[in-house]
C-alpha cells in the first residue's frame, strides 16, 4: 500500500515504523515526519497541520490511506477533505475529533451515553462558575474547553486556585478562545491509565492498555509534561475492566456519536481514573459509583503510549487501519503479541519550560544495537548530524518478557545515548512495580 502518514513526532514515527514492520512492504510518506522517520519513508516538506497541501498532494498521488496523527488536523477537518477527494484516511471527522476539541461536547456525549464520569458544569460567567465552586469539594478541576496544548486543564487544591484558574481562562483570555468557556468538575481519585479503541464507527476492537507518565520528576512530581514515557500493558487495567470498558464507555460513546449522525473511525483515546481500592491514591468513588471513570477523550492515537503500544502489536497494521477506515474492521485485526513494553522519554534540559535546540545527539546506533527501538520525537538532521529540536526529544522502547526486562532494556539504549542537557525520568512503570 501507498501509505501518508500526517505528523512529526515520536508517534507519528511509530506508526511508521509500524506499518513498515508488516510482511507486505508498504510505500511509506511522512508530512513532515522527522530524522528518524526519514530512515523508513520517504519525508515530505508538508506541516500536519496544512491541510490544503496535504490534500493537494493526495489528489496527486493518490495514497492508499493516510493515517492522521495529531489533533490539530483532525479537528481543522483534514480527515473530512480526504474522504471528499474519496481517499481513505484512518482519524475521525471533525465532527468526532470534537471529543477531544471540545470537553464540554465530550461531557455531553458522555451525559447522553451515561458514560461514568466526573460531575461537571459548564460555564462562561467567571462569577456564577466561582459560585458553583463550593458544591464540588477540594481539590477541584478547572479545564478549559477547547484545545490548550494540554496546559488547559488545573487541579486546584484551594478556592484561591481555583478562583484565579477561573479567572485567567475567562477574564485574563489565557488560552484565548480555547478558555472561553471553563468546566468545573469533580476531582477523580485513583490511578490513571489510557486505552485506546481502534473503532471503524460500529465495532471497536480495545488496543492494549497502557499508563502514561505526566510529570516532570520522578514520583509524579513537578509540573505536566506532554508525557515522560510509558508502559504496556497497564496492570491497573485488570481483564476483569476490560469489557466494562468497551461496553459502558467506548461502544456506548460511539453508539451516541452514530445517533448524531457522526461516523466515528480511527482511534477513540479514553484516559481513564480506576478506583479499585488497590489504587494508590486511593479516595472516594466518582459521583458515578463507577470503579473506572472517563477523565478525557482524545481522538487520535496517545504519545507516548504509542511507542509502547504498537511494537506489542502483531497482524498487519496497514490492514487494520484501513479497515477502521473503511468500516470493516473486525476483532481477528489486532493482534497482541505477549512481550511488555516500556518507553522512555529523553528530554531537553529544562523542557517543559524553555530549552535549548541544535544539540548534536550521539549514541543513536548503540542505543538500536542494544535492542531497543529507538523513536525519534523532536529531532532533525543538520550536515549529517542529528540534532535536538524540540522538547522531548527521543521515545526509546524496550520490549521484555517482563516488565522489568523491558523497563532495563529500554534504560540499556537510553544510557547509550548523550547530548548536552539530556533528561529522562528513573522511575518509568514504577506504579506497577508497586502493585507487584
Ligand atoms: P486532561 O487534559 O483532561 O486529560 O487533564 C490532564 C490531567 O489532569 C489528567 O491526565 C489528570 O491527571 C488530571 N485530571 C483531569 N481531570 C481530572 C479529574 N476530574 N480528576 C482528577 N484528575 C484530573
Ligand atoms: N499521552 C497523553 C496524550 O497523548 O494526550
């Protein structure tokens, strides 16, 4: 197959590297990809987010599939423009990338669908939401309702937070039209963890589990990060979760997007709070009574659960995209393969707040030669070298038997690897460890 795959970073490079896996061999092209990309398809000099030029060169060239990987485009409708053109493309229209656009959408699908959740009001009045504040307790959450770079989301530990977080989304504008609307919402307890739905707008077939790694710091601490790494499979998602996982939130969210008259194919992401009692920190149940609650809908594959997902996946790939895109996809499409995965994160010094870029990295082959898979998230290639260009950096994943096995690979590759101001997280799947 001819396959487009939209985006840049480290998951973008992991569909590719994916896809170029399967038995069949596949033309692969990325719009932008990035030095790591470029060793296994062909880079094209096109922004994921310029959605004309994509299209233009779909109409051109005439893919197979084009597999979207960010938001952004979603939401700017670039799965929409391909299907105009009659081109499959694996992501949802933008009418269903609003499950992650907009939280107060996703709120109401949820609400419509009874999907357990957390109880949230929406609201455009800074006085009346600071009015609301004391019906939801401490901590409480104040998100943003529209896209923020995932910086539109506080967890206020006092009123006074909670006030100014109000405040600054919809009198000060921070996030501009992003933050124009706030909701309040009810402070899950529990541990977090991700599943994503490969679903073809009928049937959704559930991906391995997976946990993502917020924070900066070691043990969770510090500010939020676009994810620090990441491990599957997730032992907070027992096999018991799993159907009432699929029947009471991912099938039911379809089901109601369907009603409206929204196919929704491609990636359904539910970050989800499981309150088992073994949860650490453990705390009430959610209004909903439910032992797993939704926290958020995303509408695309997540990063970096991405990197350890896909290397555990067997099958052809590009198959199953296309029959998630195509309305055909069925449950013999995935194949999970019985290694666990670990990734982790290597950062630019100082990420996520000011870094510095252009920092030559060495180390790439002996990280690969050690038996890692080495994914590429912020880098290019300058003169020859590859270089740091953006925050986080490289994706470096381990497979093992074992967790353990797979977190000391994944941290083998790493120690192989050095450029001026280099970061990673020490303690990546630590929650699991300290289930077992
Ligand atoms: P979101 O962008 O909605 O995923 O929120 C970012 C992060 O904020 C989540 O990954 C959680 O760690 C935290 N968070 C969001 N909503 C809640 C909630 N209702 N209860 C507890 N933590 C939350
Ligand atoms: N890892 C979180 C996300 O992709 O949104």
């Amino acid at each position: 197959m001819k396959i487009l795959v939209a985006g840049g970073g480290g998951r973008e490079h992991a569909i590719a590297w994916r896809l170029s896996r399967d038995e069949v061999k596949h033309e692969i092209f990325c719009a932008p990809g990035n030095a790591g990309t470029a060793a296994i398809a062909t880079n094209l000099p096109i922004g994921a987010e310029d959605v004309d030029a994509i299209a233009d060169w779909a109409r051109e060239n005439n893919p197979d599939l084009v597999v979207v990987g960010p938001e952004a485009p979603l939401v700017k409708g670039l799965v929409d423009r391909l299907l105009s053109l009659g081109i499959p493309a694996f992501g949802p229209v933008a009418a269903g990338a609003r499950m992650e656009g907009s939280k107060r959408f996703a709120k109401e699908i949820m609400d419509a669908a009874n999907v357990p959740t957390g109880k949230a009001e929406t609201f455009t009045d800074p006085a009346k939401a600071k009015a609301a504040l004391p019906g939801y307790g401490l901590p409480v959450v104040i998100k943003a309702d529209g896209l923020a770079a995932g910086k539109g989301v506080v967890v206020a530990e006092t009123l006074e937070q909670a006030e100014s977080a109000i405040d600054d989304m919809l009198v000060s504008g921070k996030f501009g039209i992003a933050g124009a609307e706030v909701l309040i919402e009810e402070f899950l307890h529990g541990e977090e963890c991700s599943i994503l739905a490969m679903t073809d707008g009928e049937r959704a077939v559930l991906l391995p589990s997976s946990q993502d790694h917020k924070r900066i710091f070691d043990g969770d601490r510090g500010p939020n990060t676009g994810g620090m790494g990441a491990y599957s499979p997730a032992p907070v998602v027992t096999e018991d979760k799993l159907p009432l996982i699929k029947e009471k939130i991912i099938l039911p969210v379809i089901r109601e997007l369907k009603k409206r008259g929204i196919v929704y194919r491609g990636i359904l992401y539910a970050g989800l709070m499981v309150n088992d009692g073994n949860s650490n920190p453990s705390g009430p149940l959610a209004k909903s009574g439910s032992a797993v609650n939704v926290v958020e809908f995303n509408a695309r594959f997540g990063d970096p659960e991405t990197e350890a997902v896909l290397p555990r996946l067997g099958g052809d790939f590009a198959t199953a995209l296309l029959h998630a895109a195509t309305g055909c996809l069925e449950e013999s499409d995935i194949v999970v393969k019985p290694e666990a995965a670990a990734t982790v994160i290597v950062a630019s010094g100082g990420y996520p707040g000011a870094y510095a870029k252009g920092k030559e990295i060495s180390g790439l082959e002996d990280a690969e030669a050690s038996g890692a898979i080495v994914f590429h998230c912020g880098t290019k290639d300058a003169d020859g070298k590859t270089v740091t260009s953006g925050g986080r950096v490289l994706s470096v994943t381990g497979l093992g038997s074992t967790l353990r096995e797979a977190v000391d690979r994944a941290y083998g590759a790493v120690s192989k690897i050095s450029f001026d101001g280099m970061y990673c997280r020490k303690d990546i799947a630590h929650r699991a460890f300290e289930r077992s």
